[in-house]
C-alpha cells in the first residue's frame, strides 16, 4: 500500500486543471469579454492565495484567457473565473472549456509550441507563457511540480523550433498585419497613427517604420513620455495623448494596440470624412465598433487579418506529426520524473530509519557524563549505498513493498559482513 499518495504520480496529475476560452471556439468580440485586465488578475491570484492554492497561473493574450492550477477539483477555477471576473455564468458555461489529468497537460505542450495558436507555429506565445508565469512566481504561486510542468513544455516547444519548421516563415500577428497592409493598401506618402507602445504595439512600430519608409509614422501612447522615447529611438514622429483624436482624423491608417478596458478610438473623432482603415489588434477591442459604421471608414480586427497566412499555415500543417511526436516523448520524460519525485519522500524515509538504526550512543570524555550520537563513517557509507540501490530499484520496478524490504535486507547483510 502506497504510503505516500500525495506523491502518487497519477493524483498528481489528476489534480492538473485549466479552463478559459479561445479563439478555437469564440470570435474576438466574445473573448473580449472573458478577457482578464490587470486589477481582476491580481483579484484573481490573491483570492488563489487565501483558498489555499499552492501553483495557479494566468495565460491572457488576444487569442486566448485560459487558468491553469493543480486544485482540488475543476469547479474551483470555474468560480474563480466568474466570480473575480464579474462574467455571466450562463455565458461562461456556453462558451468555456476545461481539461485535467494528461489532457490538460498536453493542452499546455500544445500551446507552448504554437500547434493552439490562431496562425499555427506562432512562437510569440511563448514568451507571454513566460511572461504569466514569471507574475504568478512573484506572488508565490508557482510550486516545484508546477515549475517542472512548465519547464517540460518549454523544452517540448525549443525541440520542435530547432527539429521542425513549425514557426518558419511569417507567422505572427504582428508581422500579419504588416502583411495585411501590404496586400490591401498603398501605404505610400500616406499617414499611419499607432496609438499604444506596449510590447506587441512596439513590436507593430518597429515593422511599420522598417516596411513602409515611404509613410508618414505617428505614434502616440497613454503615457507621454513612452512615445516620446519611443519615436526618438526609431526616427518616427509621436503625438501627446490629449491629441489623440486629431491624430486620428489626421491619419490615413490608424493601427490601434492599446489595453484599455474600454474603447480608446471613438466614433466622434471623425470629423474629416475622408477614407481610413483602422487595424484593431487589441483585446479587448479598443476602436469603437460605431466606426464601421461611418462613411468611407473600414475596421479590420486579428480574426480578418489572420487568414492572410492560409499559404503559409497550409506548408506548416505538414509538421505536425513530427511536432506531436516530440510533445508526446516529452510528456513521457515529465511522467518518468514525476514517478522519481513520487520516490523521494520515501526514500528519505527509509534513509532516516537506517540512520535511527546505526546511531550508538556513548559518552564524551572530554564532557564528562555528556550522552552523544555516533554514526561510523562504515555505517555511513552502507547506509548512501543502500540507498542509492534503493532509488535505482524504485525507478526501474514498481513492487515498492519489495523494494523497501530488500534495501533493509542489504543493509543489515552489509552489516553482518562488516
């Protein structure tokens, strides 16, 4: 009988569980809904903490808001969900999806090598699956089992980066929008306004100023000082925030990458009636949707300008098998040290019983009637041999009984042939 069912790889592995919604089952306006800011994050990791909650981490990006924690039971996160995020539980019910045990933890390889994303192979989800869980590590919310979770799907996603050519070519939603607008537009001599710098929205910048040297690049951000830097850097031009709707009457293409809760670019700064695209590439939406609805005005969000990349998803499609095949080897890998971390406390406990045994007590003579413990340096050495046959034997068969009673036998047989 197992001693130690805590350590029992498959309880630990029952105890994996995700949910939240995705791209896979919902448009860009309803995952807008579900989409977790800053304040219902922190709500949400505090609330983890005072239930107890050892492991628990926040996955949020445009395409996807998914909570991935080792927990009791699934309806744990369910209620964390719809309570910290104020959603309609009738609507979380329609639209969610929730895994556990070896489902969730292939979901999570999935995602981190790109095979979940929109456009297949985009590797950017790799570093926003950094950046949630380095957060949650900041609140003391990623435990050692999780942390080897996360570290073997990581390895799964750098073997099939360098091993396939899964995220070859122009896979990101940056670099599609970039494309977007060359397939759909003459962006010469013309005006583009980039309203947020935050990370993606830098990375927007930088494509915009490196493809379309023959546009006129404006950049403006929440945060003056942030598109100041920022249009020095890069030899663009920037405009204060409180001039936002005159830049955007101003511009002929208006690429919006902001995370305001609420829409940023509003209907009544149009006051030129004069043709615009607007790229939305923010969740959630932050061009008002009334905008469409203006004479000569087009809006274009991430699912419109995705299907760019059909060609290029059609010639990566090839490399799944080989990409599920690394995924596969690898969750072999975390199951195996699983079942060696499921070893340890028991060999500990053996190791300290074998200990308790040799200890002779005897008194100093230099502390008079002082009592002490002495364990020889032969006993010592019998007792690390011992043990170490022990984990080999625990790795390589499952009879733990049996194991246990042949490493006391070892040990006291080393003993009688002292």
């Amino acid at each position: 009988m197992n001693s130690f069912p805590l350590q029992n790889p498959e309880y630990i592995l029952s105890r994996f569980f995700l949910c939240g919604i995705s791209h896979l089952k919902t448009d860009a306006a309803t995952r807008s809904l579900f989409h977790i800011n800053d304040a219902e994050k922190e709500l949400i990791l505090n609330t983890a903490k005072a239930l107890g909650i050892r492991s628990l981490f926040i996955l949020n990006t445009c395409n996807r808001t998914e909570i991935y924690a080792y927990v009791a039971d699934e309806s744990v996160l369910h209620n964390l969900f719809i309570e910290c995020k104020k959603i309609d539980p009738e609507l979380f019910k329609q639209k969610y999806y929730s895994k556990t045990n070896k489902a969730a933890l292939r979901h999570l390889f999935d995602v981190a090598a790109g095979l979940n994303s929109q456009i297949l192979g985009d590797y950017e989800i790799l570093a926003q699956l950094k950046q949630a869980v380095s957060y949650s590590k900041t609140q003391n919310l990623i435990g050692p089992i999780m942390d080897r979770t996360i570290n073997f799907a990581l390895q799964a996603s750098k073997k099939i980066k360098t091993n396939t050519s899964l995220s070859t070519g122009t896979t990101s939603v940056s670099f599609a929008a970039i494309e977007w607008l060359k397939k759909n537009t003459t962006t010469s001599g013309k005006k583009i306004a980039l309203v947020g710098l935050g990370k993606f929205g830098k990375l927007i910048g930088k494509n915009l100023k490196h493809y379309f040297k023959n546009s006129f690049i404006v950049v403006c951000n929440r945060t003056d000082e942030k598109a100041i830097n920022f249009a020095k850097e890069n030899g663009i031009e920037f405009e204060l925030f409180q001039n936002l709707s005159q830049l955007v009457n101003a511009a002929d293409i208006v690429v919006v990458s902001t995370q305001a809760a609420e829409p940023t670019v509003m209907p009544d700064f149009i006051t030129e009636n004069k043709p615009r695209i607007f790229l939305d590439l923010s969740i959630p939406s932050n061009v008002h949707h009334c905008i469409k609805y203006l004479p000569n005005q087009q809006m274009v969000n991430v699912d419109d300008i995705s299907i760019i990349l059909n060609e290029t998803i059609k010639k990566r499609t090839n490399e799944i098998p080989a990409a599920q095949k690394i995924i596969e080897e690898t969750q072999i890998e975390f199951v195996a040290w699983l079942n060696s971390h499921s070893h340890s406390p028991m060999v500990k406990d053996v190791k300290d019983k074998l200990l308790a045994l040799s200890k002779t007590t005897g008194v100093c003579e230099m502390a008079d009637s002082l009592e002490y413990n002495f364990i020889s340096s032969q006993d010592e050495y019998t007792i690390n041999k011992t043990i170490s046959r022990l984990a080999v034997n625990l790795k390589n068969k499952n009879e733990k009984g049996c194991q246990f009673i042949d490493a006391y036998n070892h040990f006291f047989s080393q003993k009688v042939s002292e």
